[in-house]
C-alpha cells in the first residue's frame, strides 16, 4: 500500500513568463498515483510565499512544494525559518524549476522538471545547510548565495532593466557594470580571525555552486558539509575581468591569481552604511551584520 504524503504547494505563476500554468496542474495531477496530494496556493505578489509558508507550518504542515524560480525558494525558505531551527523540526522542500536561472537545484539535478518530479515522486532526499545573516532590520536566510560588490550590482542592474531576457540580462549587466568597475572595501572577521579590509571586486559567500544560472561561482561548494565557500576577487582591470568572464561557466575563474577562495563557517561584518546585496538572485539594500551557517537543517527533494 502506498504511504500518502500531504505536501504545501507554494506556485508563483509569473515564473517562467508565465507560460507553464497548465503544465504544473498536470505535473501535481501526475504525483498522485505516488500517494501524493497537495494544497496548492498561487503567489499573487512579491513576498506572498513568505506569509503563506508561516501560516501553514503554523498549521502543522512539515512537507513544502515550491514552484517557481530562485526568489520562490528564497521566500519559502525565509518562510520555514527561522520558525522551523526554534522548534528543532526538520522540514522537507521539493522543487520543481520552472523559474530563470533555477541555480539553486543544479546542485541537485542537472535535469530539470521531469527529473524534479520523479524524486519528489520516489521521496529522493538530501541533507541542505541554510544561511542565515542578521542585519541592522533582522534576519533572512538563503540556501544559494549572498554576494556584495560588483556581482550585486549586476545582479541589482539585470532585476531591474533587463529582468525578462534570462542569461542574456546577466551578460549584458556585466558589460556595463564593467565600463564602471571600481574596488570595495567590506571589512569583515571570518571565523573570528583578524578583520580583513583589503579592496576587492566582489565577494561572494556560496552554499551551492551555481548563480545566474550556470555560472559555477564556487565550483567546490557542498551545500551539506556545514560551511559556506568564501570567493574573494581581487582588484583587477576591465580588460582582465572580461577575459575572466567566460571561465565562470566552468568555474575556472578560482584559479587566477585574484580569486582567493576558503571554506568558513561565520562571519562578521563592519559595515559603516547599507550595501546593495544579491541573494539567491534577489537585490536587496542592506547592512550585514553577521553570517553564520544552519548545518543540516532542511531536507530537499530533487
């Protein structure tokens, strides 16, 4: 007899442009015959997934669906914590890509839908560490990446004005971001160690290897071995970044000189005034406190 498993479906139906409404309803009709049911709720506007995940696991529910895209998985997961570490419960995520860049779950299958479907299907589960960062308004959590610096800003140049052309909006937000390049300063204690405040281009804190897509930001990143991948890349010229720009897709840009790469477990930030940050593909406008990694703490179905 087959086990029946109740799951929270969250859908954002502009994920994807919008096209794939009548595949998701044949995909949640396809997992019945595996005993499973649903409770499907549509998001309606930015933020909705973070309201409807508390107020179901408020209710009991412990199994989540997610569908959509990287900012789906960010708000469900914002939704599940810090609610889910307080009460020491382990919660289950599926996920099923039908957003942009999907980065997040390349970790997990290199397939797709279709494969997504059949470990949700078959109970395909993995351990997943979460993030999370306390800054000058609170906390949220990720599960991909959290970047300053130049990554952010394209990050925050691709969301808002080229938004709908996928990989392309990366590209081009790199060139332009590049006829600007400048150095920072983000001083920051890793693992308790001496505060750093060498200028950098970017800094990039990686749970899962992937952004924008495929580009493979921490080629040795392991999203359940309890640490984050540090990316640091140092000062460098426009012409030397565009060069460096292609090996990013194969994750080879960690071994110029610039890039230093580690594996931390915390860190805290001295920040003096609010920075823009990418995280999990979303842009946001903050100051970081301090970082700290959840071991464990999520099991995901892909």
């Amino acid at each position: 007899m087959i086990e029946k498993e109740k799951y929270f479906v969250i859908f954002n139906p502009a994920a994807g442009g919008g096209r794939l409404t009548k595949r998701v309803e044949k995909i949640l009709k396809n997992l019945q015959p595996f005993g499973i049911t649903v409770e499907l709720q549509k998001t309606k506007r930015r933020g909705d997934a973070i309201c409807l995940v508390k107020d179901a696991y408020s209710q009991g529910w412990r199994n989540f669906l997610a569908i959509g895209g990287d900012g789906t998985v960010f708000e469900v997961v914002n939704g599940l914590f810090p609610i889910a570490q307080k009460v020491g419960e382990k919660p289950t995520l599926g996920l099923i890509p039908i957003g942009t860049g999907n980065s997040f779950l390349k970790d997990f299958t290199p397939d797709g839908i279709n494969d997504s479907t059949l470990a949700i299907a078959k109970g395909r589960r993995y351990p997943c560490d979460v993030v999370e960062l306390i800054h000058q308004d609170g906390s949220l959590y990720f599960v991909n990446l959290l970047s300053f610096g130049f990554v952010a800003e394209v990050a925050a140049k691709r969301n808002k004005n080229y938004g709908n052309l996928g990989e392309l909006g990366y590209v081009l937000s790199v060139i332009f971001e590049t006829a600007r390049l400048h150095s920072y300063i983000f001083p920051m204690k890793v693992d308790s160690l001496e505060e750093n405040r060498d200028p950098v281009i970017f800094i990039s804190i990686n749970n899962t290897r992937f952004t924008g897509g495929k580009m493979m930001m921490a080629p040795n990143a392991n999203p359940s071995d309890g640490r984050v991948d540090l990316i640091q890349v140092y000062p460098l010229g426009r012409i030397e970044l565009l060069r460096a720009f292609p090996k990013i897709f194969s994750g080879k840009h960690v071994d110029l000189p610039q890039v230093k790469m580690s594996q931390v477990q915390s860190i805290e930030f001295n920040f003096e005034h609010a920075v823009n940050v990418m995280v999990d593909g979303e842009s946001l406008r903050l100051i970081p406190k301090h970082l700290r990694v959840l071991p464990n703490v999520l099991e995901i179905k892909a």
